[in-house]
C-alpha cells in the first residue's frame, strides 16, 4: 500500500465474519457460521483486498492440491468496486497457482455474468458444449 495506491492485496483468507459480510454486501449466496468456518479452513490459499484496514476484498483457491483447483469467493465490497481490485485479486490468485499447481492441473470457476470478462482475461473459457456447469445446494 503507498499513498498512490490506497489497496494492498496479501495472501490469506479472512476470518468467518468478515467473509460472511464480504459475501453478503456482494450478493453471493449466503453461508452458516459453521459452514464458512469450515469452508475456510478447507482454503488450499486465498488473498484479501485491504483498505485503512479493512478487508474489503477477497479470493479463494479450494480443490485437492494437485489435480483440481476451483477458483472461488472473488468478491469487492461495492463501495470499491470500479477501482480493477478484482483483477488485481485474479491476478495474485493466479500467479499463486502458477507457483503451486502441477502443469496438468485442471483450474475451473463458475462465473456470474459480467464477471465472466473479468475471467476470460485470465485465459478462462466456456467449456459448452463438450461439458456444462452444474450444481445443487443441500437443502
């Protein structure tokens, strides 16, 4: 962070609340306490966006280590958004990758539009038609 630039990107995962209250004042899904407690934990790494320290951005790489990684969690508190603070959390997440992955490795996100630009930048792709996304929330 200097005085030019207000933000520093770090690695790490937040603590549970503050990415509940990421998730939540960015519009994704909601998650129990103990569901994100564990979630966290289960991070193979992530970054945090700070500002006059406060967490207000945030990434997570989850999968096994070796063979799958999901990129996850991207999200800015709206009241920074605008300022290429996504970006700059791809950026360290895949330069982080790069580092850690296999060669082989298979790295795969689900992308909300219009965030899915922000992805293809990074060499992101739609896999349709050979395959297709698909999920289910335990209910």
């Amino acid at each position: 962070m200097s005085a030019s630039d207000p933000y520093e990107v770090t690695a790490g995962v937040p603590d549970v609340s503050t990415y509940l209250r990421l998730r939540r004042i960015g519009g994704l899904s909601p998650f129990t306490e103990e569901a994100a407690e564990k979630g966290l934990a289960g991070s193979v790494f992530g970054v945090t966006a700070v500002h006059d320290g406060e967490t207000i951005g945030m990434g997570r790489v989850i999968g096994d280590g070796g063979c799958f990684f999901q990129i996850v969690d991207i999200v800015v508190d709206p009241a920074h958004q605008g300022k290429g603070l996504g970006k700059r959390i791809m950026d360290a997440l895949m330069r982080r990758l790069k580092e850690a992955a296999p060669t082989s490795a298979y790295v795969s996100l689900i992308a909300d539009v219009p965030a899915n630009r922000l992805y293809a930048q990074f060499g992101f792709r739609e896999t349709a038609p050979r395959s297709i996304g698909m999920a289910q929330h335990i209910a």
